[in-house]
C-alpha cells in the first residue's frame, strides 16, 4: 500500500472504546471544586466582595471550558481520527473565543474585578493542568488516570484472557 493510502486509513480510523479524557476531565472539575473555595477567599481578601464574584465566575469559566474540551475530544474520536485532530484545533480557538467573550460579556459589569478574574483563570488553568499531572496515566494500557490499587491487583488484560476488554480498539470503516 503507498504513503498515502497509509495517512488516509488513519484520518478514516476512528476510536472505540472508553474516553479516558472524560475522566481526566471530571477530575479536574472536581479539584477545581476543592480548591474554589480557597481561591475565592483569597480573592475576597485581596480585592474584595467584586474579587471573590469575579474570581466565582473565572472558576466557572475554567472548568467549563476543561469540560468543553473533553467533551469535544470524545465526541469526534467516535467519528474518525481527522475530525477529531480538526475538533482539538478549531475547538481550542473556538474556546478561546468563548472565554473572551466570557469576559467582554461583564465587561462593564459592577462587580467585575479585572486583576481578580485574569489572575484566577490563568492560575486555575495552570495549576490544575499541573495538580492532575500527578494523576494521569502516561501508559497505553492505562489511559487517562492512573489505576488504584485494587485495579492494579486485578486479573491482568492479555491475549490469555481473551473475554478482557482493550482499553482502546481502533476500526476503519
């Protein structure tokens, strides 16, 4: 088969099978959860009743937009792998569209803080990005976040054990 038939079956292959990234994405929404609170009195601290309300609706907005994103990842990987690298690419500016649109929507609202709303969605996107680090799986035969314990001490997946589902399977169509 050529080059280009090869780069052609992988844009028509799509992913069946679990969709790690919607895992990875609650948990990021629920440390976002966990530390809200903190964020939020630490912005009522620094710069007051309009602080902890803007810092508010930056969370909002960051875990929102984490949510986006998985849901577009899973979503198009059922389709074919093309549409979803277009989805990760245009979903990215699309969201980033959506979060300035966000901010220019209370623009001129009363309560807005500007320092407090910028800082806590650049430190929310960051520091939970690297919190769940921590907590993701870099292995194939475990994607998305790592296994617990009593998962790991569980009957292994091999070709031995053919009624084990693959964590992923690939099919073209």
């Amino acid at each position: 088969m050529s080059p280009v038939g090869d780069r052609t079956d992988l844009l028509i292959t799509r992913v069946d099978g679990p969709a790690p990234e919607m895992a990875v994405s609650r948990d990021i929404v629920k440390r976002g959860l966990i530390v809200a609170p903190a964020l939020i009195a630490l912005s009522l601290v620094v710069w007051g009743a309009d602080g902890a309300w803007s810092s508010a609706y930056g969370i909002v907005i960051v875990l929102a937009n984490f949510a986006l994103a998985a849901a577009l990842v899973t979503f198009t990987a059922k389709i074919s792998v093309g549409v979803m690298m277009g989805a990760v690419l245009f979903g990215y500016l699309a969201r980033l569209a959506l979060i300035f649109a966000a901010v220019w929507f209370v623009q001129d609202a009363a309560w807005i803080s500007f320092p407090a709303l910028g800082a806590t969605i650049i430190i929310t996107h960051l520091g939970l990005l690297m919190w769940e680090m921590k907590h993701v799986s870099l292995s194939l035969a475990h994607p998305g976040l790592k296994p617990t314990a009593a998962a790991t001490t569980s009957t292994p997946k091999s070709p031995s054990n053919p009624t084990s589902p693959s964590p992923t399977t690939l099919t073209h169509d």
